[in-house]
C-alpha cells in the first residue's frame, strides 16, 4: 500500500488489488486517470491523458493558444459549472453577485498515515497502524478566498477507497452551496451497465441493472430518508459479468437522508459517476469562515464477479463501519410481539409469549409499538415515552423485570422521531414539528415528523428515552420510523437558510443516535424505518443491525435478502419468522422454509408461540437447537449467492455461508413454483477449498463424501422421489415454496 506523487503532478493510490491515478491539469483541475485492477507504478502516466489535437467541435477550450484542451473532452474527478463541461457537476456555489461560476484550482496536497473522521457524520475508520493511507487534495478559488478539500484514503486489506469532500469560506461574503456531492469521478466507457437496488415498502432493494446510453441515469430519494424505492448503492457492471467473473465498481454512500446517484454518458463515450447530498430542496449557507462537509462515499472494486465486491463490502463494514460491542458478536434468538399481538395486549399476554418463547430455547422478548402514554393505535401517542399503566401495570420498568426472570433478555421498540397531534408532547410544543406557517401539516400514519435539527427536540428525546432505558432491564432497542417527511420547513432558520432543514435533521438523528448509543454502549440497537426505507451504511455506524424489511414472507425475503447482501453484511440483517398466512402477501409456507430463509440473518420469531401446532413447536425446537450451533458461520461467515430469485421462478434459488476456514459450510436452496413432471434436481455450493474432502448427512441427497471441487463443479446431486398422492412426503418435496439447508463439514 502506497500513494505515489510524480513530479508532474500524478498521485497513484496503489495497494495489492487496485490503483487509483489521478492528476493536476496544465489549468489546475483535478482530472481522472484510472481506477481498477492494479497497476505497476511508473514515474509518468501522463499517456493516460487523450488531449484532441484539435480544435473541439462547439466546445469552449481553458487555455489561450492550446487547442483540444477543453473539460468537455476531459475525464475529471470533482467538476465545476460554468467554463466549459456541460454535464453534471460535482458543486454549484451561489454568490453575492448572483453568478454560480467558480474557479477552484489546485492549491496543495498532503498525505497522512491515517484515516481521518467526519465531524457529526457516520463514517468508517481503521485504528489499525500501517494500514490505511490518506491523500488530501486542497483546491482553492482565490476570488471567493474559499477551499474545497477532497480527500482520498485507501486501505492495506481492502480493494476500496473511501472519499468525502469539504468546503470552506474564508472570504467576506456569504456563499450558498446549491449543490455539492461527496465524489465524482470519469471513466472510460467500457461496455458497463447500471446495477442498483430499487423497489418499494415490503419489496425493497431488488436487483436492477439498466443499459447506459449517451445520457444521463438518475438514482435518488427525495423523502428525507435514504428510502425504500432506492439504495444509496450503485455500481457499473461489465456486459457479461456475473456473480462469480467480470468486472465491478460499487459505490455506496454512508448517510440516510436525501441524496442523488447520477451515471452520465457523454457523446465521447466518457461515464460520469458522482454521488452525494441530493440538491433538490437543498441549498446551504456559508458565512465567513464557516465550512460544510458532505457525507462519505464507499468505493470497491471487483474483477472478479459480484461475489468478490460483496464480500469486500460485508468484511469492510463489519470491521471498519459498525462500532461498539455488538460489532462481533453474534445476535441473540428473539421474539416480537408485533404480529401476535399488534396493539392488542397486556402485560398477562406478553408474559405468557414469553414464557413459551422460553420454554422453546428463544433468548430476548421483544415489546412492540402500543407501551406508552396513551397509546392503543396509531392515531396517539407518539412523543409521550413513558409507560402506559393501563396496559402494563408494572409499566415497562417493572415487566422487563419480570421478563429478565423468566431467563430471557428483554427489548423494547421506540420511534423517537415522529409525534403524534394527540399527544402530551404537541399539544404543548406544536412548534417542534417540521410544518409550515399558516398551513395545514400533512399527516402520514397519522404523524408527523419531529423536527431535529432544533437542540431541544434531541435532548428532550434523549431525555425521556434514557430515563427508560436507566429504569429497566433492557439490553435491545428497536429504532422506528414510520414515515417520510413533508412540510420541510423549520421554525428556528432564516428563510435563506430552509433549505438546510432536510440535512439538519439528518444530522440531528445522528446526533441522539450517538449520545444514546454512546451512553448505553451495553444495548443491542437495531435500525428500523417501515422495514428497510433506511438500510444504509449511515445506519449502520449507530446500530448494527437493521430492519430488513417489514414484508416477512419467506418467499419475498429471497429476494430482499438476496439483493441487499449485494452491498451489505448478513448479520445487519433482521430476519424473523412469522405466523402464516403471511400479513403482507396473505402466502402459506411451512415454518422450515420460513426458517430456512430467516437462518441467514440477525434470526427471530414474530408470532404468537401459543398459536402454533405441536408439530410446528417440534420444529421451532430443533430450528433454534440448530441456530445456536451454527450462528456464528451463519452471521459471520463469508456469503455466496450462487443462484438468483431475479431470474425465473421455475428455478431453484441458492445461496450459501463459509467459515473463514472453508472447513464448513451452510447451503441453502429454495423453490419457489413447482413444475409437473420435473426432471433431476442438484444444487452447487461455493467458497469451498477444492481439496478438503467434506461429509453431508442429508437423505434427500446421492452420496455423503465428497471433495470440495466435486461439489462445487459438479454440484449436489437429489435424489429423484416420484409423486405418490397417498404419500405425504412425496407431496412435500414436490409442492411450492420449499426449501433444503445442506451443512457441508470438512473431514
């Protein structure tokens, strides 16, 4: 690992799997050279650089008497607006005199033996020495007397490279940032296509790959939360590449609030990818000597398949994003009342669920929404964070208490911030909700949003929240947040400053999340937003682990799963089993299935334990027996997809988790739809070593002994059952939705 400065002006980010080159520019501009594959450092690579040698066509040239130089033809790495590129820019700052043209040149650079933080933002960090190196990169507009600093850190162990970008006033007059993202970056064309994660409540981060044309691709959220319909994920796919060969470039941004991903291709065929704060609705104000910072962006590098790119993700984030003493440790079996019970109990039901869930082996009780101030539907209550006795008439501080004696830990749901109109909190503070002047709010699940950019609403939060948390048994916290904003405007900022709102409260969130985490280091907090309307790396810096989605049905869990360990790890993922039919698809499936998806993730149940058969209690039995024994592979492991639920449902969909040692291995293989008259059945595993000889003890499959290149090369061969309507078995391994787990153990 290495940064190289030539002498004229190339900085090379070099370590064993990628090179990152970049360059000063005869007029000053930071223009792009490559990112990928490893290169050999040399001490010129200025051949990287394609000036025209000629005038270009309708195209404004930089320097007087040079002609072919001209940033429309030039692969740059953080673009302005204004002089002569006609794509997207990485900034637009407004100035006094109205114009938005700027001109910031190279100033200097500086190269440090550390990874620096963000100031109030999520990031990732390495406390490791010797491996970790950071280049920052000053540009300077001596008009407005301001810098912009880009930094670049790349990693010893890791093909990726971390970037965030910052400005700061030092002139006289105010300057208004309408636009400025965390990193941009040009490429050559390549035969990409778009990858990225899209879809909506109950069906988030399905899998999309797109064709990039001459124009211009835009991936965004403008709900105030990362959002459920787009990830803040995307990446450049090479025609033909696949999950196990070909090329990748992911780019992931570490923040949960409003944010834009553009991919640009222009008329020379140059791919413009850039990625930060979306400038819709946002503009920020900087006095004298103020600075902003945008969030960090997380860039990796695969040529060797989709795999090989997740896999780097997942190992990056568990050790060098998520903190505190959940980072590695493996996640406890729980239950939550939600679906048992919804807002219907009292502390007699709860208890008898989590009796039962003990006698199962189940190790933390979860209570859902409906605990608090007058809460019994979703109409009240919301900001009112103390115990509703009439529910619970030991209160939460008392029933967790009782729960802890059972011998099961006890967790407890929050949505801190959101506030209902019937409640204690705004009938005395309206104004801390974010609404507008004169206007009627807009309610969604009869809410509305808190505003956090204002101190007070944090530390009222914080207050009330940890005044719960000091008097209870609690060692799990759900976070909620059941809506997207509306009525962004804030009671405490000028007018030239409301376009700060949508960001303040993001970094208002942040703020609560690190003073309640920070103050109870010993809880396990998972994220949760309806389901997955923020699972992103932004989150996981505060908790980690987040709710997955909200739709539990195991058969849309392949696909939900399936697409978010494209970025993220396993163990970030709440994944539950609940009761059936299912709630939000009405599906049947049979509790191993459910389990069978449900194992590879932070595993629970969501149902009432009373309901179920014997049978099905047999079963809940020896699922939890088998998870504690494997939860540590099963969470910590290095994961393959192997065949995907995207591409025909008439398919076996699989995936597999292998220790670190490839002495064991978990597979699992789902079907989705049967097919009359099917032919032979088989199933390939993946990750393991070629020459370790492994054992399977399964009925279902031909052979128990078998090399690890046999099984993955030739595959996992079933055995061929016939259809035998007086036979039930035979109905069961011919029916929809079911699903094998295959442990695969070295000999």
């Amino acid at each position: 690992m290495n940064i190289y400065v030539n002498s004229n002006s190339e900085f090379h980010l070099q370590n064993d799997s990628i090179s990152y080159i970049l360059k000063v520019l005869d007029n000053g501009d930071l223009g792009h050279l490559y990112f990928g594959k490893k290169l050999h450092h040399k001490d010129d690579f200025s051949n990287m650089l394609q000036i025209f040698e000629h005038q270009v066509p309708y195209t404004p040239e930089q320097i007087d008497g040079v002609s072919g130089f001209a940033l429309d033809s030039l692969k740059q790495e953080f673009p302005s607006f204004g002089t002569g590129d006609y794509k997207e820019p990485a900034y637009v700052v407004l100035q006094k005199n109205g114009s938005r043209v700027t001109n910031f040149k190279f100033s200097k650079y500086e190269i440090l033996d550390e990874k620096p933080s963000l100031n109030g933002l999520p990031h990732t960090y390495i406390s490791e020495k010797n491996a970790v190196k950071t280049l920052k990169i000053t540009l300077r507009d001596e008009l407005l007397s301001s810098e912009i600093v880009l930094t670049y850190s790349i990693y010893r162990d890791f093909p990726i490279i971390t970037r965030s970008s910052s400005i700061t006033n030092n002139g006289d007059d105010d300057l208004t940032l309408e636009r400025f993202l965390s990193f941009s970056m040009d490429i050559n064309q390549k035969k990409y296509e778009l990858l990225h994660l899209s879809g909506a409540w109950a069906r988030e981060r399905n899998i999309v790959t797109n064709t990039i044309n001459q124009n211009k691709i835009t991936i965004d959220s403008k709900r105030g939360a990362s959002s459920s319909n787009n990830n803040p994920f995307i990446a450049l796919k090479e025609n033909g590449a696949d999950e196990f060969k070909g090329e990748y470039i992911g780019v992931n941004l570490v923040y949960s609030g409003n944010f834009v991903a553009g991919v640009e291709k222009d008329h020379y065929n140059h791919i413009r990818l850039n990625m930060g704060i979306n400038p819709f609705n946002f503009s920020w104000v900087l006095e004298k000597g103020e600075s902003f910072t945008a969030p960090e962006v997380v860039m990796c590098y695969s040529d060797s398949g989709l795999n090989k790119m997740s896999q780097n993700y997942h190992k990056f984030y568990q050790n060098h994003l998520i903190r505190g003493e959940w980072q590695h440790k493996a996640r406890p079996i729980l239950i939550n009342n939600w679906e048992a019970t919804y807002f219907d109990f009292n502390e007699e039901k709860i208890l008898q669920i989590a009796k039962k869930a003990k006698e199962l082996g189940v190790e933390l009780f979860v209570l859902d929404d409906g605990w608090f101030g007058s809460r019994n539907g979703d109409t009240a209550g919301l900001g009112d964070w103390w115990s509703n006795l009439d529910k619970l008439e030991s209160g939460v501080e008392g029933l967790s208490k009782k729960v802890e004696e059972l011998g099961l830990k006890f967790g407890l749901w929050f949505e801190p911030e959101m506030v209902n109109p019937d409640s204690d909190l705004y009938r005395t503070h309206p104004e801390w909700a974010l609404s507008i002047q004169n206007r009627k709010p807009t309610l969604s699940r009869n809410q509305l949003t808190l505003d956090l950019g204002r101190d007070e609403v944090v530390e009222y939060l914080f207050e009330k929240i940890s005044n719960i948390l000091k008097n209870s048994k609690i060692s799990y916290i759900k976070w909620d947040m059941n809506r997207n904003m509306t009525d962004v405007w804030s009671g405490v900022l000028e007018s030239k400053r409301q376009g700060e709102t949508a960001h303040r409260y993001i970094l208002g969130v942040y703020k609560l999340m690190e003073k309640i985490t920070t103050t109870f280091p010993e809880i396990l907090f998972e994220s949760c937003a309806g389901g997955g309307n923020r699972f992103d790396p932004g989150m996981l810096y505060y908790m980690p682990q987040i709710w997955t989605s909200d739709n539990t049905d195991a058969v849309e869990r392949l696909k939900i799963q399936y697409g978010t360990s494209v970025a993220y790890p396993i163990s970030a993922m709440g994944a539950h089993v609940s009761a059936v039919p299912n709630h939000q698809t009405g599906r049947i499936t049979s509790i191993n299935t459910r389990a069978h998806v449900a194992f590879f993730g932070a595993f629970g149940y969501e149902l009432d334990l009373n309901e179920i058969t014997p049978t099905e209690m047999e079963e809940v039995k020896k699922q939890i027996i088998f998870f504690k024994e494997n939860r540590e592979l099963l969470q910590f492991g290095t994961f393959y997809r192997i065949e995907s639920p995207f591409e025909d449902e008439f398919q076996n969909i699989s995936w597999a988790m292998v220790s670190k040692d490839q002495s064991e291995a978990i597979l699992g293989v789902y079907r989705v739809l049967s097919i009359p008259n099917p032919g032979f059945d088989s199933a390939f595993a993946a990750g393991l070593n070629p020459d370790f000889k492994y054992s399977i003890e399964n009925e279902d499959i031909l052979g128990k002994v078998f090399y690890g290149d046999e099984l993955m090369s030739s595959g996992i061969k079933f055995r061929k059952v016939g259809l035998d309507a007086h036979n039930p078995k035979s109905l069961e391994n011919l029916g929809d939705f079911r699903s094998k787990l295959i442990k695969i153990s070295k000999i």
